[in-house]
C-alpha cells in the first residue's frame, strides 16, 4: 500500500474555492451578454487598467510589436512554431476521410471538417505565455479553421510583443490585448466588436477555465483545465536534484499547482524533500513555487511499479515524468495521463515550450477521459450516407419499419415503408 510522506490540502478546501470561482464567473459572463462591449471594457477597466480606443491590434500596431522583439527571441518563436507546426501537421495527416460500401448499393462515409471560427485565449498575468500562442493558433491553422483570433491581457500597461508576435507568426486573423473572463465571454458571447466563435481554447486562470466551463455548449471547448499538474515517477536511477528541480519547474506556475513524486525509493523521496527546501532558498519563483509545494505538493512511496502504474493513474495527472529504469513500462502500462515525458533527457519544460507536443492537457483528472489539445480537437467527424439502389433502400426499409415499430414509432416507420413501396422490398406489393 502506498505511504505519504507529505499531502497536500484536501478536496473539501478546493471545492469552496471553487464555488467562490463559480459565481464570479457567472455574473461576469451574464454582465456581458447583458451589455456586450461596454461591459467588456469596465470589466478590462476593473481588472487590468486597461481601456485602449480599441482592443484589436491594428497592422500598424502588431508591427510595432514585432519591431520591439529582440531578432534571436523572433528566431526561438519561429522555431519553436515549426516544431508545433511539423508535429500537428502529421498529426493531421493521419487522420482520413473515408467512404465504404457496407452492403450493394449501400455507401457511408465520413468527413473530418474544421470549426470556421476559434478563439485562441492567451494567459499572460504572471508569466507572458508566449508558447500557449503557438499551441493553440498554430495548430488550429494546421487543422483549417478559416477564422482564428487571440486574445491575451496587457502586460505592464500594454501589448506583450513577444505575445503578440507568436499570435501573429502563428496566423492570427485578429489579435486582442484583452484578459480574463472578458475575453472569453466576448469571443464566445460576440459583442458589437467582436465576432462570436464557435470554439474556444488556451489555458488560463481558474477563472478563465470556469468561463469556459461555463460557456461549453454554447460554444465547443478544447478541454476543462485546471491548475498546471506535474507528477514525477522516479526510482533511483536519478537523484533529489533533477527530480527536485522538475516539481519546483511547474510548481512556480501558480500557488494551487500540484507537484507529486511517487517513487519506489524512500531514500530518494526524503532527498527530494531536503533539495526542494534548498532549491527554494536560490529560485527567484520561490515565493509562488513554495506555496504551491507547501499546500498542493505530495511524496508517495510504493513498493512495486506495478503500484506506482496504480498510483499515477489514479492521479490522472497532466504532466507525468518518469525517470525510471525502465520508463517504457509506463509507456506500456499507464492509460490516464495529459502528456508523457520519459527519460532522464526530457522534461515538462521542453513540452510546454518547444519540443512540438501541444501543452494544453486535461487536468483535475480529466485525463482518464480525454487527451490534450491537438490537431484533432479543430475537426468535426461527420458522416453521410447515400443509397445507390431501389434493391438496398427496400432491404434497409424493411428492417428499418419493424425495428421503428418494436419502438413505438409510427412516424419513423412510415419514413422507410413509403421507400419500401416506391423502390420495392422483398415483401413488397
């Protein structure tokens, strides 16, 4: 049976904070439909300090911002978009459509259609999330959504440039400096300036994901996120050090960040434990990684892999790393998981930045039903189906009117016997 050597709060504390998030979120959205732009602006007024003539970025505007990126940080950006851009589009590639004749004369088929409109929410209160540009605009362009905007708050009292510059570089159609629940309920809501989308997608704050939570249905989500979430699986083939420095790397996301180690070795668990202590005298996030780990951050220790596989999928955690002898059997074993790092090499920063996986995962367990975003999530699998015969729309009527009729539905049924007399059926008169 596993043993914790440290917890974090219990689910009963995150609930209430979470209720508090709840109705927050659902006068701000009702605020905005009510009102649309006007309520939009006080709200980025109240929040940000920010009430500019117009919140979309004009040409003139975004070269400006590109004019004021350093040329190296313009060559990481653009790298960093081919690798997103390589990776989704063989992703894309994999998916086909088909059409298959089922029985004579019988045709189904299916195509995978882009959403027309997306509207890609870039975070940028803490940190400026310059790589959340490429993850989501990137990868809809790739899929061939025909409307892409973005909206991520000011930053000190402005546009971000390297903000902007990924949105624009990744083929934005209209960029917003705009943040919060406000620009997720103008993109989704619509309001005299801003056109409605029909899916949303990006990262974001609590409230930014309980906005989404919120407006799903009415328009699609990519996925319900949460708090960034960092599990590390690791036995003594590593040390306190690196597994130390991979839980403080995605705790200083935010003070409710989980950061777990579940390990086999109680000897390098408490190691772990000692060099977060010392790591948090040194690392200038100290103060947001320290909480996190403080309140949210866990060691468990378990006597087999075969329990930590138990364990990490009982955790459905975003993130997982494992740095273990033999990371491929979790590769093989584990099945609720955001994204996988393995090996000692890799690591959740290479993910969130640059490697070319999308880093907007499934937390909050979300990952025992859903996967992240990816190339995939833009597309709508629709089928069709035409009949070639009178033979096969009789066959199919005559199966179709008694299976309607064992259900009760008369109407249905009537639907395939006018078929079944004016192309013939078997039994037909």
């Amino acid at each position: 049976m596993p043993s914790y050597l440290k917890r974090g709060q219990d689910a009963s504390t995150v609930a209430a904070v979470d209720a508090r998030t709840r109705l927050t979120v659902e006068n701000i959205l009702a605020d905005v439909e009510a009102r649309g732009d006007a309520a939009v602006r006080e709200l980025s007024e109240k929040f940000d300090n920010w009430s500019p003539e117009s919140f979309r970025l004009s040409e003139q505007d975004i070269e400006k911002a590109l004019s004021a990126v350093a040329p190296r940080d313009l060559e990481d950006i653009r790298f960093a978009q081919a690798q997103v851009r390589n990776f989704a589009q063989h992703q894309r590639d994999s998916i086909r459509d088909i059409e298959v004749e089922t029985l004579p004369g019988v045709v189904l088929g299916h195509r995978n259609i882009p959403v027309n409109a997306v509207g890609c929410y870039v975070p940028g209160g803490k940190y400026p999330m310059v790589a959340s540009a490429h993850m989501s605009v990137v990868t809809a362009r790739v899929a061939g959504v025909k409307r892409v905007i973005a909206c991520a708050p000011p930053f000190h009292g402005g546009p971000h440039p390297a903000i902007v510059a990924a949105m624009h570089l990744g083929g934005a159609d209209e960029i917003y400096v705009l943040g919060g629940v406000q620009a997720v309920a103008a993109m989704a809501l619509g309001t005299g300036t801003i056109a409605p989308v029909d899916m949303l997608v990006g990262p974001g704050n609590a409230f930014v994901a309980e906005a989404k939570r919120q407006l799903f249905g009415r328009v699609g989500i990519d996925l319900f996120a949460g708090p960034t979430e960092t599990l590390i699986i690791a036995d003594e083939s590593v040390d306190g050090e690196i597994c130390a420095t991979d839980l403080l790397g995605q705790a200083e996301h935010g003070p409710t960040s989980p950061a777990v180690l579940l390990t086999t070795s109680e000897k390098l668990a408490r190691a772990t434990m000692a060099e977060v202590e010392r790591q948090l005298l040194r690392l200038p996030t100290a103060e947001l990684a320290g909480k996190a780990w403080a309140d949210y951050g866990e060691v468990i220790v378990c006597e087999s892999d075969e329990e930590m596989v138990r364990e990490a999928d009982r955790i459905a955690s975003e993130h997982v790393q494992v740095m273990t002898s033999d990371p491929d059997y979790f590769l093989n074993n584990m099945t609720n998981y955001g994204a996988l790092f393995l090996g000692p090499r890799t690591n959740v920063a290479f993910g969130d930045k640059v490697i070319g996986t999308n880093h907007t995962l499934p937390t909050k367990k979300a990952a025992r039903y859903t996967g992240g975003l990816w190339v995939g999530k833009f597309l709508k699998t629709c089928t069709y189906q035409r009949i070639l015969t009178d033979e096969a729309s009789g066959l199919v009527g005559e199966y179709c009117s008694r299976l309607c009729m064992l259900e009760g539905f008369a109407g249905h049924a009537e639907q395939a016997n006018i078929r079944v007399r004016r192309y013939g059926g078997r039994n037909a008169a």
